[in-house]
C-alpha cells in the first residue's frame, strides 16, 4: 500500500486545433511529474472550439486513453460523439464550470 499519496482532479480546456501536440506533450510531462511525485490525478480534457473535429474520425491519439475527454454539443454543431473514452457534453462552458465548482483545477492550452 502507498502512503502519502495526493490525489488531484484536473481539468484540461482546449479549444484550437493547431494546438493538440502542444497537449499531448503538456499531458505527458504532467504523467511523468505525478508518478515522480506519488500523486494520483484523474485528468478531465473539455474540447471545445475547432478541436472537436479531431475526434470525427474516431483516429485520435486520445481514444482508448485512460483521460475523460468531454466534447462541446455546441462546437460539433449539434452532433454527439461517444466512443470509449470519450463523450458528449452540451455545453463545453458548462462542463468547466460544474467541474471548476467541484474543485477541479483548469489549465488551458493556449
């Protein structure tokens, strides 16, 4: 049994298209800081604005992760996405700030 374990909820908001390798890499360098630092994060990525897109496919790098990727209703135009790991919440702003009053903390990718 682990002891002095944290346990931390987090919140990763994103919303440009051009910027998904700048999270993958943000995502993996927090991986790496919450093992060497005993910590144990349940990460929450909100999609919203063009990056949605990237999940039409269903070929992203994301699915079949252990990550809780939210998908703004709003930026699909209405359409609704749900594979594995991934789900459709009808209002990107909304999952935010329901999730910020839980005590989450937000970093955006910017």
């Amino acid at each position: 049994m682990e002891h002095n374990k944290k346990f931390i909820n987090v919140l990763f908001r994103i919303e440009k298209a051009n910027l998904f390798e700048k999270l993958l890499v943000k995502l993996k360098n927090f991986d790496r800081y919450c093992a060497e630092e005993n910590i144990d994060a349940h990460i929450e990525i909100v999609c919203a604005g063009d990056i949605v897109n990237n999940f039409r496919s269903l070929n992203n790098e994301l699915i079949g992760t252990g990550y809780d990727v939210a998908l703004c209703k709003n930026a699909l135009g209405g359409d609704e996405i749900n594979y594995k790991n991934v789900r459709t919440v009808r209002a990107g702003i909304g999952e935010i700030i329901v999730k910020k009053s839980q005590g989450y903390v937000e970093y955006t990718i910017e």
